[in-house]
C-alpha cells in the first residue's frame, strides 16, 4: 500500500478519534457524588406514572442528546445560615435577640428534590440560602411567641427541637433539608434576662446563706443543748441543797410558831379591849354632841323659822288689804266714770294728760307762735257747720299734712299782688 494513503488514513483516524473524543466529552456527563445532574427537554414518566420534562442523574454519568437535552449542576452541599433575629417578641411579651446557626442542604433523593429543582434550578446557593433565612427566621419568631424567655434562655435544646420542627413542614415545601439547627446566643435590650440571671444569681447565694445559717443553728443549738444540760444538772443540785434547807427552816419555823401565836393572841386581847373602852367613850362623846346641837343649832333655827312664818303672815295680810282697798277704789272710779257720761271721758283723760302736757312742755323750752287759727265749732253734727268754718279747716289741714296753702295758691291764681308774702316761719 502506498505509504502517503497509509499516513492519510491514519491522519483521518486520528481525526476522527480526537473529534469523537470532543463529541463524547460534550454530550458524555460524569456526576460527582455531592452534587446532581438534570438533563432537561425531554419527558420522563416514573414508576408513579408522573410526567416530568427532565431526567436526574446523581453519582453516575449520562450521555446528553445534542440539540434535545440541556444539562443543569445543582451542588448538594451543605449551606451554612446564620439565623439572627432581633426583637423578637416572646411570651409575656418581652423582645429578645436570638442568634444561632443552621446547616440546610438540597436533598438528593426525590421527590424533595423535584420541589428543589422547581423553585430554586438556575438560581445560585445565595438566592437558596437568602430564601432559607428568612424562612427560618419567620419560624424562629413563630417558636418564640409561644415560649417564655426563661424557657428560651435555660433550655435551648428544646427551642431549637421545636423551631426544627416548625420549620421542617416549610422547608420540605421549598424542597430543602435542615441537617442541624443550633442556638448560640439569647439576649435581650430590656435587660429581663439580665435580672432574671441575678435574680437566680440572688436565689443560690440566698440558699447558701440559708444552709450556712442552718448548719450555724444546729451546731449552736447543739452547744447550748450541753450547756443546758450541765446547767440543770447544777440546778438541780442546788435544788436538792435548798429543800433540805428549807426542811431546816420549816422545823425552826414550826417551833418559833406556837411561841409567836400565843404571843400576839395575847396583843389582840389587849388591843380589842382597848378598843371596846374607845368605843364605849366616843358613843358618850356622840350623845353630847347630839344634844349640844338640839340645843345651840336646832332650838335657835326652829324659833327663827316661826318668826318667819308669822311675818309673812302679816305681810301677805297687808298685800290683801292693800288690794282690796284698791279694787273698791278702782270699782267707784269706774261707776262714777259711767255716771258722768261723755264728759267723764274728756275729765279724766285730761287730768291724766295735764301731767304729761307739763312735763314735755319743761323739756321744750322757749316756743314762738307765727299764727294761730281759731276755728269756730258748734258742739253736734259736722254738717250743720257753716261753710267758712269747714273751708278754713279743710285749708288748715292740707296745708298740715301737704304743706300746701290753698288761700295763697288762690291769690297767685286771681292775682292778688297787694300783699307782700309772709315769710315762712323760723323754726326753733
């Protein structure tokens, strides 16, 4: 064979082996065991009898239909979360901060990796892990408004048992797995915990001082317990030591007693004796007292209250006779009074009014007339009067009551100007 055909096709052959190579390395697809492969375009049914439009290949490889299929990578690694909320209401109502971390991963297995490959394929892990935070931090807040802060802050463990759980239903819908979930760090801005630490703080050293005090108590009251009984047994010897001293002095007492009973029975004979003979004294003494009062108190008051007697006897016997003389005077006044008429009024009233009349005419003094009216009068009915006598008393009495005179408003009216006016009197 020519050798240039030979070099020509082994040139060809190395040709078409390096290009089978690259089309192999194009379309051929090797799965790493922490991530998978999704062939996407053409259908694919499950042995449940679901459709889905893409293939999945984990820890193997594939060969990709050119011009049918296009490959997509998701990394199965796990995803470290810091989950940080703040002022975060718990139950009572006090805010907390809550710091803490979560390890979340795309799971390998279906069908939680359908729902991961619906929602997240295409997108980077900060997208997977931004949309994992706040899902876990709604969550975190959800745990938290049902737990106390003493329960947050003394039993982590089961926060994070219940915030796992809650959020697990959650993340499964995103198509995502929570490996762990740990919580590092629980505070408060109020300073709640703070208090509550010292508060707890205050407790154990007040358990410690109680149990101190205890311990002190006992060992004192075991000391005080043997000295009491060393006391009581002092006592008790001193006790033993008195009664026989007091047998002693019961024995002297007895005998000195018969001694000293005769002795004052003796003293109260002669002392009630004496007092027989004071008694017998003073009640002749009270006899003459008695009657030395009869005779200088009761004899002198008893004649002084009959003197008495008969002098306002006499007295009102006087006071009768003067009232007696004075009603039969006072009786023929007043018959004389009905004798005389109409002129016994006028009599009497005036000699009651002549004393008077001298008496406020004392008090006056010089009195000047001006004018004096006489008016005529006849003694029976007003009307049988003349008529110049009635106009003058009637002028007369107006100008007393109104200080009016009627003769001189006539003469101003009829103009009368020949007399000069009276000047009006000068009152003193």
């Amino acid at each position: 064979m020519n050798p240039d055909a030979i070099l020509a096709l082994i040139g060809v052959g190395a040709i078409a082996f390096v290009a089978l190579l690259l089309v192999i390395k194009n379309v051929l697809y090797v799965c790493q065991p922490n991530e998978v492969l999704i062939f996407s375009g053409r259908r694919r049914e499950t042995p449940e009898g679901k459709v889905y439009g893409y293939r999945i290949i984990r820890g193997g490889r594939a060969i990709r239909v050119p011009l049918f299929e296009t490959v997509d990578r998701m990394d199965l690694t796990n995803m470290i979360i810091e989950v940080q909320v703040k002022n975060a209401y718990s139950k009572g109502g006090i805010p907390l901060n809550i710091q803490g971390f979560a390890n979340i991963k795309v799971p390998g297995e279906e069908p939680l990796l359908n729902n991961t490959l619906e929602r997240f394929l295409g997108r980077g892990r900060e997208q997977i892990m931004k949309t994992a935070r706040e899902t876990l931090e709604g969550n975190l807040r959800g745990v938290l408004s049902t737990m106390t802060p003493e329960q947050v802050n003394t039993d982590k463990e089961t926060f994070a048992q219940r915030l796992a759980a809650e959020a697990e239903h959650d993340l499964s819908k995103l198509g995502l797995v929570l490996d762990t979930l740990k919580i590092q760090n629980v505070s408060d801005e109020v300073g709640y915990l703070d208090a509550m630490g010292r508060q707890r703080s205050a407790a154990i050293r007040r358990d410690a001082l109680i149990a101190e005090a205890v311990s002190q108590a006992q060992a004192a009251e075991f000391r005080w317990n043997n000295t009491r009984n060393a006391e009581l047994a002092t006592l008790e010897s001193q006790m033993q030591i008195a009664a026989k001293e007091n047998e002693r002095r019961v024995a002297d007492a007895q005998s000195r007693r018969g001694a000293l009973i005769a002795q004052q029975q003796a003293e109260v004979q002669a002392l009630i004796a004496t007092a027989s003979g004071e008694v017998s004294m003073q009640e002749a003494r009270i006899e003459q007292v008695r009657r030395q009062l009869h005779a200088d108190i009761l004899q002198p008051a008893d004649a002084a209250r009959r003197e008495a007697e008969e002098q306002a006897k006499g007295a009102a016997a006087k006071i009768v006779e003067q009232g007696r003389a004075t009603a039969s005077v006072l009786t023929r006044i007043a018959e004389t009074y009905n004798k005389g008429g109409a002129h016994s009024r006028d009599v009497l009233l005036m000699q009651k009014l002549v004393p008077l009349f001298q008496h406020l005419a004392s008090t006056i003094g010089e009195l000047r007339i001006d004018r004096l009216t006489v008016l005529p009068h006849r003694v029976g009915d007003a009307a049988q009067s003349s008529l110049g006598a009635r106009l003058v008393d009637a002028s007369e009495q107006v100008r007393a009551v109104t200080g009016v005179d009627l003769s001189k408003v006539l003469r101003d009216k009829l103009g009368d100007d020949s007399r000069p006016p009276r000047p009006p009197p000068q009152p003193r």
